[in-house]
C-alpha cells in the first residue's frame, strides 16, 4: 500500500471542516479590516527565500525543498508566504504607487524539510496578511487586533510577546555589543550560533537550544539600544495595547525565525500544543521590498500555523441544513433527479439512490446533517407527492412536487 510521505498528511472528515471553519472564520476578520485575496504559486525561484528570508536562517540553510527543475532552474517549493506576497507586489509594480496602501491575505500549503512533530509538519498551512504603504505604528498594533480577534472567534486563549528590532540608525552599535558579548561565550555556544556570529549575530537570539538560551539571558538587549524614532514607536504600541486592555509581555530575545523583520517583532503563544508553542507571529518589514528590487515601501504582516492551532479550535455547534431526499421503491428513485435538480436552486440537496424503509431515510439524513427528510413513498407517487419532515421543528406534511 501506498502511503503519505512522512510530514505529509490527508486532511479528511472532522479535521476538514475543522480547517475550513478556521480559514472561513479568519477571512471574514480579515475582510473587516479591509484586506483583499492574493494568489501566489508554491514553486519560486530560491534566490527569492535566500535574498528575503536569510541564508544565515534555519530555513534556507536546512529546510528547504530546493532542486533543479526540467530547464535546469534552481527552483524551491514555498517554505513561507511573505516572500512571495511581497514578489507579486514588486512584478505588479504596485510598488510604484507611492502614496497607496495595499492590503492582502493569503493562505495555502507552505513545505518545509523539518523534522515532524505535533503542530509541525513537512507541509503545512498558513494564513496571513501583508499591508503595504503605512509606515505608522497604529498599522502594528491594528494587525495584533486583527488577530486577537481572529482567535477569539475560533475560541483559542494565548500570550502576546512583542520587541524591537530596531532600525538601520540603532543597530549598527547593538550588533558590536552582541558580537562582543557572543565571542566571550563562543566555546560554550553550539555549532549553529558559533556559524551566525559571523553571518548575522541576531539569529543567536532565536536559537532554541536550552544552553544557548540560559547563556543569552544576559546578552545585550535590543530595546535598551533604540534611537528615538524606534523607541518612540516601540512606546506608542505599548500604550496602545494597554489602552486596549490587550495583556502582554515583552520578549527581549524575541527575533523571530526570518531575517527581514525590523521594528515590531510579535508571538501569539498558546502552552496548550507542546514545545512549539507559536501559534501565530509577525512584525514589521519596511526594507524587505528594497531588498527585493523594488522602490522602497512600509510593511507589515503576520502569518498563522493552521496545523498549530488545529486541536485548539472550538468547532461551533453544527447547524442542519438543506434536505435529503430519497424514495421507498425502485419505480420513485429516476423522479428525485429532476426534484432535487429545481431544489438546488435555492437549497442543498442530498439523493439517496437505493430504496429504502422511512426509517433507514430518517438516519440517512441525520447523517448528513440536513434539516428536512423529503420521501417519496408507494402512495406519493401514484399521487405526484413527497412526504417532508423538519427536523428541527418535528414537524411534517405531504405537499405535491410542484409545491416542493
């Protein structure tokens, strides 16, 4: 028998509804705040992830499904949206338009070689938003809201994390300060944060080895080394928040797993999924499209793990819907085709094939969830009628075909 790769899995039955309850119920917040659909493909030039992502990064040095396509391409499979979001947004050349704002969402299948675990798979899923043109820091805090009110409809507790990551003015003089303070300790860092004091010091702060974390919680810190301008933002989100009532805590080692992010650094937390606790994450990217080409422009997004979040969600309570129609002999079935044909029209409509007892009709319809139990019975079709029952209401009554 053929099976699934390993960190690749079927979504199917109860777990289906589950992920679509949540990417309906994510796209409808979204839309509230004014954010628009984009598309964009799974396969993407590498140099793409590596000039955006980071070659010092976990994901492109380790994790990436990269190869050589039929035209010799050095191509990868998608390993997260911002990227390609932000490609779309350059080749469109909405970039060009200055003094607009764009707002997208997106969602889909992101695939990254990792090893599998709960909440974490090869291929996974993500939703998430990216706003371009508002440079303002109310865009920062607008995007936390947004997702705040996004777990709050799918019924998920969490922990809000922020930082700074500051700007080119401030962070020259940090990066010296934590190349000193990372070579004192360089024989006691592992391999990985040894490689990036050399690369980008910065993605030490986001190495999850536990003795890497104990020796780091006195290393300098980010937001005691901010210049004005990206203390006074930092400042500002923190009021916003606390005017909110949004609870939070400051992460002064929080960096997130990507390179382009600057200034605001966010997590959502849940300690209800394991090791992995991220359950969403984001922050602020203003140089990210310069990097990429493009004319220089604002950003700022978010994205959420699907798979993450999965066991978290509370499905609301199932509403009946629709009818199910079948019949109690051979001679009735051929006439439910063209009934359920003009139902459709209006309702959802469910035929049952074979002939069967009004009992076996009724558990068949409680199977699919439907509100009403439409039969056509030795009687009704002699008589051109249908015999329906709410479910609901409990109630039924014989009405003839043109009426149903």
């Amino acid at each position: 028998m053929i099976n699934a790769l390993r960190g690749m899995k079927d979504l199917t039955f109860e777990e289906s509804q589950r992920f679509v309850h949540i990417i309906t119920t994510a796209i409808g917040v979204s839309k509230k705040y004014g954010y628009n659909y984009i598309e964009t493909p799974i396969l993407e030039e590498t140099k793409l992830f590596k000039r955006s992502v980071g070659e010092s990064s976990d994901i492109v040095g380790k994790e990436m499904y990269q190869f050589k396509d039929k035209g010799g391409n050095d191509v990868c499979m998608r390993p997260e949206g911002t990227a390609g979001v932000v490609r779309a947004f350059i080749q469109a050349k909405l970039d060009r338009r200055q003094n607009e704002k764009f707002k997208f969402y997106y969602y889909g299948a992101m695939f990254r070689y990792e090893r599998p675990q709960k909440g974490r798979l090869r291929e996974f899923h993500q939703f998430g938003c990216e706003s371009f043109g508002e440079a303002s820091v109310y865009e920062d805090f607008t995007i936390i809201e947004m997702i705040g009110d996004i777990f709050k409809e799918l019924g998920i507790g969490y922990k809000l994390q922020i930082n700074s990551l500051g700007c080119p003015n401030c962070m020259p003089s940090y990066r010296e300060n934590l190349i000193n303070f990372l070579t004192e300790s360089q024989n006691e860092l592992c391999e990985d944060c040894n490689r990036r004091i050399g690369t980008n010091p910065i993605r030490v702060l986001d190495c999850k080895n536990k003795k890497c974390q104990s020796l780091l919680l006195n290393s300098p810190k980010l937001i005691k080394n901010l210049c004005n301008s990206c203390n006074k933002d930092f400042q500002k989100l923190i009021e916003l928040l606390n005017s909110e009532n949004i609870e939070f805590e400051i992460d002064t080692n929080l960096v997130r797993g990507l390179d382009y992010y600057n200034k605001t650094a966010f997590e959502f937390i849940s300690n209800d999924i394991g090791s992995q606790s991220a359950i969403a994450g984001g922050g602020r990217y203003d140089k990210l499209i310069e990097f990429l080409d493009g004319k220089p422009t604002p950003a700022v997004g978010f994205a959420l793990g699907i798979e993450r979040i999965m066991e978290l969600v509370k499905m609301p309570e199932i509403i009946r819907e629709g009818y199910y129609i079948g019949a109690m002999d051979k001679e009735a079935i051929d006439t439910l085709f063209s009934l359920a044909h003009k139902k459709r029209v209006s309702d959802k409509v469910t035929i049952e094939y074979s002939p069967k007892k009004l009992k076996a009709h009724l558990k068949g319809a409680d199977r699919v969830g439907a509100r009403y139990c439409a039969v056509i019975g030795e009687n009704e079709f002699i008589e051109k009628k249908i015999w329906i029952k709410d479910l609901v209401e409990k109630k039924e009554k014989i009405i003839s075909w043109n009426e149903f």
